[in-house]
C-alpha cells in the first residue's frame, strides 16, 4: 500500500512539472485566438486519417502524431505551427515532440476539435 501511494505521488510530481515545463514552449489559444492565425501559419491536425476524413478544420493538413517523427520534413521550422487534435492530448503530445525537435512558434487549440465552430470540411 504503501509503495502504490508513493507511485501515485511520484506519477503526480512528474505530470504536475511537465504541465508547468510545455506551458513555456506550447501556447493554448482560444477558437479566437486560434482563428486569428491560423491562416498565417502551418495547420495541422494530428488525429489519425479516419478521424481527418470525418471532418477537419478548413486548410487543415493531417500528420497524425503517431507518424510525426517519420514526417517531420513536411513541418517547416521557421514558421509557426498550429495543431490540434480532438480534445488536446494529442497536439500537446506532437508540440512536445516539435519542441524538442527545434521549433520555437507551437500553438494548440484549446479544447481540440470537439469544441470547434468554425469551418469545417468533410471527406
């Protein structure tokens, strides 16, 4: 009992600095925020295709995370980077990734695509 409190401490140090670390490197903007400048920068989206086929934001291109490392050529560094994701744990999961990867511009939507009202485009 004893090791499992100390696991579930350590685990909640760990996420607790992580949050703290990519809020440094890793803007959350609003849909606001986020329509703002999307147009300017590189839109990803990071879902798989099937999710991408069922509806994207409008320009968006899909390089789901999970392929992220082997198509990083696609994501130029010198301009800023838009993702999202259906709620937000997989675009922080790519900036993460970004970051370490040298790209400094790295912005999310806050809530993901779920909570998305603007455009959207289908198949």
């Amino acid at each position: 009992m004893e090791y499992l409190l100390l696991a579930l401490i350590i685990l909640i140090v760990i996420s607790v600095f992580r949050f703290f670390r990519q809020r440094n490197y890793l803007k959350t903007l609003t849909e606001e925020q986020f329509r703002e400048g999307y147009r300017k920068a590189q839109l990803i989206d990071v879902r798989e295709p099937q999710e991408f086929k069922n509806g994207h934001i409008l320009g968006a291109r899909n390089i789901p995370v999970t392929q992220m490392k082997q198509r990083l050529i696609e994501i130029r560094p010198d301009k800023p980077v838009y993702l999202y994701c259906q709620s937000g744990a997989r675009s922080a999961r790519a900036a993460q990734l970004l970051h370490k990867k040298g790209y400094k511009d790295i912005n999310q939507l806050k809530g993901g695509f779920k909570k998305w009202t603007g455009k959207v485009k289908r198949g």
